[in-house]
C-alpha cells in the first residue's frame, strides 16, 4: 500500500513533480511491482489526479472514503476489509525504494515463531551532522533486540562528551504491520507524545505495541522539498 496525499506542507503536489518523464508517485509504484515481493500493490488516495495518474499508467489504485490526517489510518480503511495477514507501506516519496530492504522487514514476520512483533520498519546508520540535526529527519533509538524505544525529530541519543562514540539511525518511512495493529491504530486516539512530534509511529508505541527495526544500508531518497527533487533527478540519470 502506497499512501499518497495531494496537499504536503513543505512541498505541495510533491507526488505529481516529474521525476525524469514520470510523476514521482508513479516512480515509486513502479519500484514497489520491480520487487516482486507483493501479492498486490495499491496507491490509496484522496486525489483524483494522482488515481487517474496511477490508473491511466495500469496500475491499481484506492480513493480514500474519508479525510485522513496520516497514511497508517489512510491504509486502515483501504485493507479494512481486506483478506490479508501483512501489509506493507511504501511511503509515496520514495522512488528509489528497493527489493532487500522491503524483504528485509517482510522476513521479520517469518522469524516471528512468538508472534511478539506489531509491525516492522527501517532504520539506516547516518553520520551527516546536519542529517543529524535535521527536524524533516526522524532519529529511532533501540533495544539490544531492535525493538524501538522511541522516535523523534530531535538528535537522538543525545551526547554529553564530545568523546561519546555515538550512533545515530534516521527512520525510513516504511513499515510493515499486522493487519489487527493497523486495524487498533486507526480506533485509538493521539496521544500527547504523537502530537508533540508529529511521528505517528510514537502512536504504536504510546500504546504497547512492538516495532523491529531492521537496519539497511541504502539511504535513498526522501522528496520532501524542492532540492530533495533535485537530487532525485540528479541520481536518476
């Protein structure tokens, strides 16, 4: 499932730019049926012109029925009646999305012998201070079994030393969950913690969910502004 919202704040109609012939959310639904990982791939939307886009293209694609103010819910009432155990969400922006890592928390779920585990997600080593310090870059911190403890758009772990050898992990925006996890995450209410940071995947963890982060070494490419674009298009060719 590929959330794809019209409207974005830092970077309106960001979907729709031309990424090399292409509009970046068909891109990214292309890279997401080159895996050949998925059963099916949707765009849900509340755009016609991003469906129309998607259709015209061949592809598959969902209006949303309601306003929705993040792509978990937006996904939620997509599968809702759904037969399926596993959903992945590829986030829109993201046309340089890639088969290991997809596979990578896909395989979280087959290891899963316990089924202890709400949902999976990315995170990726970055060492790049102003990345670092970055607010459009969520920093997760974990466990010694990375299990997520926390997110935020703060520099985190904070070091006190300048000696400190510490790691940081931005947050790559792709997830895979339990359908009964997305299913809760829809009827239950934000909390103070989510408003604050505006990360919906403190959501999951305000109310005892578990979420596995697998570590992957390709960064990609998030559009989230203009020169965000521009370094898409410079990678592409």
């Amino acid at each position: 499932m590929i959330p794809a919202r019209y409207a974005a704040s830092r970077f309106p109609a960001k979907l729709m730019q031309d990424l090399h012939g292409k509009p970046v959310i068909v891109r990214t639904y292309e890279a997401a049926m080159k895996t050949g990982l998925f059963d099916d791939v949707y765009v849900v939307t509340d755009s016609d012109a991003i469906y129309d886009t998607i259709t015209g293209e061949g592809g598959k694609a969902i209006m949303s029925l309601k306003e929705h103010d993040c792509g978990s819910d937006r996904i939620a009432e997509a599968v809702m009646n759904m037969d399926v155990d596993i959903i992945v969400n590829v986030q829109g922006d993201e046309p340089f999305t890639d088969r290991e890592s997809l596979a990578g928390v896909m395989e979280v779920f087959q290891e899963d012998v316990d089924n202890e585990i709400d949902l999976a997600s990315l995170m990726v080593k970055i060492t790049d201070e102003n990345e670092i310090n970055n607010p459009n870059t969520v920093k997760v911190i974990v466990d010694n079994r990375n299990f997520a403890l926390y997110f935020s758009r703060a520099p985190i772990p904070h070091p006190r030393s300048k000696n400190d050898r510490t790691v940081h992990y931005k947050h790559k925006g792709i997830y895979a969950f339990r359908k009964r996890a997305l299913m809760d995450f829809q009827r239950l209410p934000m909390l103070q913690l989510e408003a604050t940071e505006k990360i919906e995947a403190i959501r999951y963890l305000e109310y005892g969910k578990k979420i596995k982060m697998v570590e992957t070494s390709v960064q990609g490419i998030e559009i989230d502004t203009p020169e965000d674009l521009k370094r898409a298009q410079a990678a592409w060719r």
